[in-house]
C-alpha cells in the first residue's frame, strides 16, 4: 500500500456478491417508460435513480412540460410547471432540488422534486447549473446571473452571448462558455471571474452555435464540451476537453461535423458519454480509453445524463421515449489515515453497496460494518470514519 498504517489493511477495490448483478447487464440501451415526446433536456440525481426532464426546445419551435420519475425512469409524472421552450434542467444530488431554464422567461425552482414551483429569478436564460445541494445555482442570458440561496436572491454580471454554464460539486467553482470558444471562471461563487483559456479552432467557427453542452467532474477540474453546428457557416463543431479547469484544451477523436448536443460526466471525470442528433451516442468507459459508439436506436439525441460513478446513463430525443444504460459498477475504496483512525470512502453508488470486513482474505464470513456513510457533498463520496484496530484488518464493497 505504500503507506505506514495503524495495522489495518484496505483492499482498495469491489467484490459482488454472488448473483447480485447479472453478467449480460449494460450491454444495451434500454427503453423508459417516459411517454414519446419532444425532449430537449435531461439531468437525474448523483446514484441515477431521481429524473427530471423537459420536453420542448426554442431549436426545434416547441413547447413542452416538465417531467419527473423517481425510480429510473419507469414511472414518469407531468409536473405543475408551467408548458414552455426549455433549454436546460439541473438537479441537486439528491434530487430534491431542481431548477429549469426556458427560452425567454424566467428560472423555475423546485424544492420538493418537482412538486411545487417557484419562480421569482432573472428572465430570458437559456441554460442552469446547479452546486450538489442545490444552494449555488449559476445561469445565463446576456449577463451570468448566480444565487447562493437556491434562487432567493440573484447576483448578475454582464457577459454577452454566453452559451454554455458548469458548477462544481460544493459551488464554490463555476465556469461560463462563450461564442468564439471563450471561458470565464469563478472561483468563489461568482464574486470575481476571470479567463482561464479559451476553446481553440475549428470551435470558432461565426460564433452563432445551436446547440452547446457541457459535462464537468465534481471539482470541475475535468471539462468536457459538446459543440454543435453553427447557424450560419460550416459546421465547425465537436468535442472537447480540459484537465486543467479549462486553462489548455484538446480536441476529442470523434468527427468534428456532427451536431453534438449533449455531454456528461462521472464525478470522477473518468467516464463519460455524449450524443448528438444524427442518432449516435458514445461512451467513454474508461479514464485514457477511446470513445466506444453504442448500441442506441437512431433517433435524434438532443442531451444525456448519467449518475456519479456513470454506471446509469440516460439519453433524450426530440422524437421519443427517453432511453437508459446500465452497467456493472466498478467503485474504488479511497483511504485515509491517521495515527487513531482511518476513513474509507467511494463515489455515490448507482447501486445499493455496503461495506464490509474481514480478517483475512481467505475466510468466507464478510461483516457488515455497521457505522452509517456520511455524504461528502464537496466530493461526492461516501465516507465512513473508523478507529484503528489492533490487527489488520480487510474492507470490501458488496452489491445488495
């Protein structure tokens, strides 16, 4: 392990219970129960089991209203929010918090998990972003509007023509994306920015994009954008990423011509999945990997979603019911230690996982550790704290 610790022993990995998941799962995308609409954004809860949805989009001349399903999509319920053109939705972690953004009119907020609805923010944004708590929220119009009361109040910047918006985990971080490949930051909640680098060629293209997304890690250190075409010009478009919170870029190796629409991230940045409307979609399934084209029916993907570990992946059309993948999680155990104590932690699971210990690798009888994980909403990640034991001792995490 490299490490000096106080006589206990991690195995820094996943061990499934027997049968507790099937080995020919997540070779396939797999049809919701969302009713066929004309969907234009989707965002669902950090273990993917908490939707919300929207259909209808200012791109396509549609209205639409909001949707939710709090089983993975199974069963989907028509919200009270109001029929519109939206553009873009958030949710808090545990998706109770929800904020949506139409074309034109002003940010709608649930508290409740859609619920009920407020609205008492700035009008005509376009596209939302919310910290994992869903107290920082950051969207755009012609300024870059932030709250850090879940919308109560608003502070506002000048920023014209800014087309995409991302937020880190605990909202202290947040990043606005401009025509022309620009990027402005903030690291301290929107109370100063500034220009950390900017998106290179052929991105430019006139600067008048349809359609832009933006997937980001849990600290916003990894970035990757979705560019779509341009109104006027060549198609000047594609993908791409920053490890660096967008101070250098590099262009992703999938065609630059397509009209990308959607992008996510893992918290931990490593996995990935993005979709555009000529009826593709590709993952990245692993950290330094290559893009893997999936197995998703043709239809026009307009934006995709996926859990924190990216073991759950939604996908929605303009032209039908909203589509999931899912895969076997493959959760690692980080630790820290100190002289008394060691803290074991993992990403939000998309499955129900338990920790567990034992004495010696080679004996049967696991044990449930008892102590209850504790959300890191900074991180993302589960954390159990434990007082050092006197003899090694082994930590695994079962599928239940």
């Amino acid at each position: 392990m490299g490490r000096h610790l106080p006589k206990t022993l991690v195995i820094a990995g996943m061990f499934l219970s027997v049968g507790s998941l099937s080995c020919g799962r997540g070779q396939s995308w797999t049809q919701t129960g969302a009713p066929s609409n004309n969907w234009g954004a989707i965002a669902c809860s950090a273990d993917g089991s908490k939707l919300v949805a929207a259909a209808g989009s200012r791109f396509w001349g549609t209205s639409g209203g909001i949707y939710t399903s709090s089983n993975r999509g199974t069963n989907w319920t028509l919200t009270g929010a109001p029929i519109g053109e939206w553009d873009s939705v958030a949710s808090s972690a545990d998706g109770t918090k929800l904020i949506a953004a139409p074309c034109g009119g002003n940010l709608y907020i649930s508290t409740n998990s859609g619920l009920t609805w407020i609205t008492n923010s700035p009008s005509g944004c376009g596209v939302a972003a919310s910290s994992a708590d869903g107290s920082v929220l950051v969207a755009l119009d012609g300024s870059i509007h932030f709250s850090t009361n879940s919308g109560l109040t608003w502070g506002s910047l000048l920023a014209v023509d800014m087309i995409g918006v991302a937020c880190s985990a605990d909202g202290v971080w947040m990043a606005v994306f401009g025509n022309g490949g620009y990027v402005f930051s903030s690291s301290n909640s929107g109370a100063s920015w500034e220009s950390p680098g900017a998106i290179p060629n052929p991105w430019y293209g006139d600067g008048a994009y349809e359609y832009f997304s933006v997937g980001s890690s849990v600290d916003g250190r990894i970035l990757l954008v979705a560019a779509g075409r341009s109104r006027f010009s060549p198609p000047f478009a594609g993908l791409f990423s920053s490890t660096n919170s967008g101070q250098t870029w590099v262009s992703n190796s999938l065609p630059t011509n397509e009209g990308w629409q959607g992008a996510a991230l893992s918290t931990d940045g490593t996995k990935g999945f993005v979709v555009n409307s000529l009826g593709q979609v590709y993952s990245l399934p692993n950290p330094g990997g290559i893009w893997v084209s999936n197995s998703a029916p043709a239809l026009s993907w307009q934006s995709v979603a996926c859990s924190a570990d990216g073991a759950v992946a939604y996908a929605a059309p303009s032209n039908g019911s909203i589509w999931k993948l899912l895969t076997a999680p493959s959760p690692l155990l980080g630790i820290t230690s100190s002289s008394n104590s060691v803290r074991l932690s993992w990403l939000v699971p998309s499955e129900n996982l338990v920790l567990q210990q034992n004495a010696a690798l080679n004996v049967g009888a696991w044990s449930d550790v008892t102590n209850v994980p504790i959300l890191n909403l900074s991180t993302l990640r589960e954390e159990v704290a434990l007082p050092a034991g006197a003899s090694a001792t082994f930590y695994r995490l079962s599928v239940r």
